[in-house]
C-alpha cells in the first residue's frame, strides 16, 4: 500500500511569507472573488493535483495565472513553493468552500484511503444569504457497527465494510458500487457526498452532490453507477463532507480547529478498463 509522501506540507496563506501570511480566519469577505497562496512543500520528489471545491462542485480556479479545473503540480527533492491561487465570479451570498490537494495522482499502487489534504473555508460575497440544500437519508443497514466512525468507504457490495482499492473491468459496460458512510459521533450528522473520475467531479445519478444525513450509529449503503471510461487506467474517488455549511466560527480565545490542515475523507478506487 502506498502511503502519504515523507514530509509533506500544504498551507494556506495571505501572502508568499512563512508564517506571517498564514490565514486565521475560517471566515472571508470577498468582493467576486478570493485569491492567497497555497505553499507545496515535501522532503521527497512528489506531484500534486489541486482542486477547489465552491459549494461541493468542482469549479475553475487560476494558479499562477493559469485558468483550470484542476492544476498539475511536480516539485523536486526537498522543495518548496508558493503558488498564488485565485477563485473568480463568487455569485452573492454565503458559501463553502474547499481547497484541496491528492499527493501522488498517477500512482497505480494499493492507495491510503485518505488521500485527500486540504481546507475548509466560508466565504461571504456581498449579502450572507445562505440558501441551504435538501438533506436526504440514505438507506440503513441492517446492522449497526460502533466501531466505524464518520467514514466513507467505495465497494462492490452493498452493506459492506471491505475497502476495494482496485478492478479490472470491460469497456463499454457498467460500473456498479457502493457508497458505505457510518457515524458514531453525534446524533444527526449531515454530510455532502461527491465523486470523482480522474478528478473531475461527475453526477451521483440525476445530483451534483448528494447531500443526506445520518443518526448516531448507522451505517447506510448508498448505490451508485457509472458508464465504464475509455480504454486504460482511471481513478474513481468518493469525497465525504460532514456537517456542510454549518458555521466554522469560533468565539474569540477558541482555536479554530476547522482551519487547521486537515485530512479529508476520501476512497480512491483504481480501475483498469480493457
């Protein structure tokens, strides 16, 4: 299995300065659009695909000048840098977003399931209206497992709990799999639900995003398909949200824990057509 990169870094800033310009607010009033630096930083040869997510879909942002859904990024031995981001025409209102980073992309070895780094912001573009989606509830297991906590995992049966990593498949067919999400935390956990085929968001059935909800101790089994790519090697990836657009202020003298650098839950499953 192929595990995080020795020594990797990913940062949030204001400005290209460690650390003054780190970010300290989960909060931001822009005016159109939000822009800082994003710092890659690793001891070990690695590459990068960055994303953002606005709202839980996938949107065009600049780095470096360059307007892209998503952005290649390689850095040598022992490196660092800066990489100015922009994320333009943020419609009014109030919003999620989600700045992330997968280590490693084009890896085609047994994956850590949590691959995915980044942030979780709020940004508030002229009035903070909040226009909040439909929760649905999945369907439940039958059995209960206190033992899974908040969690994502992709499989091939439904209700099951063995994390599949890779498949060899036929072009030209369906893919069919399941979403398995449990909580043991809390008593109603909302959550957003996104996938990704080599990283490009794509629909969960007729939704950009499923967003559904949880109470304490369930495990649900949520079944999805897809139309099997192209000839060659693919990446299908599930990334699970819990608690979207609930508000990640803090009072003053609190840490801000839902600043900090934090690890995602996601389930990166490789696949082989043809």
């Amino acid at each position: 299995m192929r595990s995080r990169p020795n020594y990797f870094g990913f940062g949030l800033y204001s400005k290209p300065i460690y650390p003054a310009g780190i970010f300290k607010s989960a909060v931001h009033y822009v005016n159109g659009s939000f822009s800082g630096y994003l710092l890659l930083a690793n001891a070990n040869g690695n590459d990068y695909i960055l994303l953002v997510l606005l709202d839980y879909r996938e949107v065009p942002f600049y780095l470096n000048g360059t307007l892209n859904l998503t952005h290649h990024i390689a850095l040598g031995n022992m490196k660092y840098e800066f990489l100015r981001f922009v994320i333009p025409n943020i419609s009014e209102g109030r919003h999620d977003v989600f700045i992330g980073v997968f280590p490693g992309p084009y890896s085609t070895e047994e994956q850590d399931p949590h691959v995915l780094y980044g942030f979780r912001l709020q940004i508030i573009s002229g009035s903070p209206l909040l226009r909040l989606p439909t929760f649905e509830h999945p369907q439940v297991c039958t059995r209960n497992n206190t033992e899974l906590d908040a969690y994502v995992l992709l499989t091939d049966t439904p209700c099951d709990n063995t994390l599949w990593y890779m498949a060899s498949l036929k072009a030209n067919s369906t893919l069919r799999h399941f979403a398995i999400l449990g909580n043991t935390r809390d008593n109603v956990q909302t959550f957003a639900l996104v996938r990704l085929l080599d990283y490009r968001q794509v629909p969960i059935g007729n939704r950009s995003v499923y967003f559904g909800y949880l109470y304490k101790n369930e495990i649900v089994s949520i079944p999805l398909s897809m139309n099997i790519p192209k000839r060659g090697t693919h990446r299908l990836i599930l990334l699970y949200f819990s608690y979207p657009y609930e508000n990640l202020e803090y009072p003053l003298g609190i840490e801000n824990v839902n600043l900090r650098f934090i690890n995602e839950q996601s389930n990166v499953l490789i696949l082989h057509v043809g």
